[in-house]
C-alpha cells in the first residue's frame, strides 16, 4: 500500500476503525534518523487507501505530549508516500462558546510551549518559510464542507495556544492566553504543524473541546477523576460521544480531503531553498 493521506490521531485509533469494520492491511513501525516511528497501520475502505498513527499510545495514554517524537512520525509518513496529514487533537477551550463536545477546525496557532525540536533543519540555514496560512488552505476548505451536516457543533475558526505539558495550564496563564487572542489550548499541534510544513506536507487539524481551561468556569477540585473536575459528567459525556464517532466523522473526511489538488503552497515551501541549490531532488538528503 502507498497511502497519499495519514491521520495522526490520540490513543488507540486504529482500534476504532477496527471497530467500525476495517481491518488494517499492516501494521508497521519505521526506523528514522530520529528514532523508530509510533505504529502506522494502513487500512483502505472504497479504494482509498489511508494511514493511521496514534501519538500518545496503542492501548493507552503512555506518552505524554513534551516525549512525543513528530519528527520520527512525519518521516515514516513522508517516507511511505504520504502527502496529506490530518491530525485529529483534543485541547482545552479558552472561550464559553466552545463548548466540551464541540469540533473546532482551527486556523492559526500561536506557540507558548518550551517543547522541541521544532525543526529538521539543526545546523543549516534552511527553513526560514512563513507560515500564513499555516494549515493547508485546500484541506481546510474541504474539511470544512465535509464537515457540513455533522450531529454536532462545529466551529469554523480557532487560534490554538501550544503549550508544553504534561502539567495543565494555571488559571492566570489561561487569562494571559485569552488576551493574547487565543480560543483553544494544547499540548500536540506545536511542533507537529510547523514540522510538517518543513516536510512540504498539507497539514490540517480536526479538534474537538474536551474541558474549558483553569479558571474560565468554577470548578472544585476532585481528585481521582478524569482532569480532577475540570469537566462536569455531562461534559465527559458530550467528549464521549464524540469520540465514539471518530471514525465514522473521519471516514466521512477523508474523501474530500484525498480529492484536493494540491495547487496551495505547501509543496513548495521550501522552493527557495531548491533554486538557490541547497537543497537536492531527495527529500531525505535535506534533514538526514
């Protein structure tokens, strides 16, 4: 199989598909110049032909976000032929509005972690590419319109706040975070996209609320539950449903997302550096 889109999901979701009815073709994990790749499991459902790999764990949430290797991950992807990426993440909420179980397709990130690394290109001086739009305008687009008619609320727009982790933010670093224009808040897409976008690949993200941030609602603290009460059961309930349709909302994406053309810029971020002659036809002569 030579996949040309992978989803880059939390724990365990390849088990989802599984549960759904696919059965994946194989299952591999990739040895990198950055170390062996998460599990990626290929599936196809129609002719199309998809990978998944889940960041934090196959069964459970073993990893936690500041351990996490997206270098090792996007190189196995861009190594097997992918071209396209859809990360599915779970983040906070810094607005009422966004509400637990609600989707948002973010447009912006602003990055407030201390994680790394956040390049391929150590040493070199490569990788000097803007980044607006930083998510790829065609996956977007199409994300956006398969997600027309889907059972629950989406929001068109997010900037995600990137932190590090694994600690949850304060509530005084929630407040900094709504003033600086924020809407969401994270541990995963930073620095997962700006990687990504070194690789050339089209990148998007899907999340979906999962609690609101430290502070933005009263809540006493609880311990032994899931965020020690920073979400209500009726809110774990909400998250719950969603991601019991994970693979169904993503089954439904993937078409739209497979037919884009690719005419955006994010095949040629590094067209520059190409010109110029530092970089050569072999992708990997570029981050070995």
């Amino acid at each position: 199989m030579k996949p040309e889109i992978a989803v880059i999901a939390r724990v365990g979701a390849h088990k989802a598909f599984e549960a759904a009815g696919l059965e994946p073709e194989k299952t591999e994990v990739y040895p990198t110049p950055y170390g062996d790749s998460r599990p990626v499991h290929f599936f196809r459902r129609e002719g199309l032909e998809f990978a998944v790999l889940s960041r934090h764990g196959e069964a459970g949430y073993d990893l936690s976000a500041p351990f996490l290797n997206p270098r090792a991950n996007l190189y196995a992807l861009k190594s097997l032929g992918v071209a396209k990426v859809l990360a599915w993440v779970a983040p906070g909420s810094l607005r009422r509005e966004m509400a637990p179980g609600d989707l948002v397709v973010p447009r912006d990130v602003l990055d407030e972690g201390k994680g790394g690394p956040q390049t391929f290109f150590k040493g070199v001086g490569w990788g000097f590419i803007r980044h607006n739009p930083l998510f790829c305008p065609e996956l977007r687009e199409a994300l956006l319109k398969a997600l027309a008619g889907a059972p629950f609320t989406v929001h068109g727009h997010g900037v995600y706040v990137a932190t590090t982790g694994p600690r949850l933010e304060t509530a005084a670093e929630i407040r900094k975070f709504r003033l600086l224009g924020g809407d969401l808040v994270g541990q995963t897409l930073a620095p997962e996209v700006f990687l990504a976008r070194e690789l050339e690949l089209c990148y998007t993200a899907l999340t979906y609320v999962v609690n609101y941030g430290e502070g933005l609602v009263d809540r006493p603290y609880q311990p032994g539950v899931l965020f020690e009460g920073l979400a209500t059961p009726d809110e774990i309930q909400k998250v719950a449903a969603v991601e019991a349709a994970f693979p169904e909302l993503i089954l439904r994406i993937l078409p739209a997302l497979a037919a884009t053309a690719r005419q955006c810029p994010c095949p040629r971020l590094l067209e520059r550096y190409r010109l110029r002659g530092d970089l050569g036809p072999d992708w990997r002569s570029w981050v070995k």
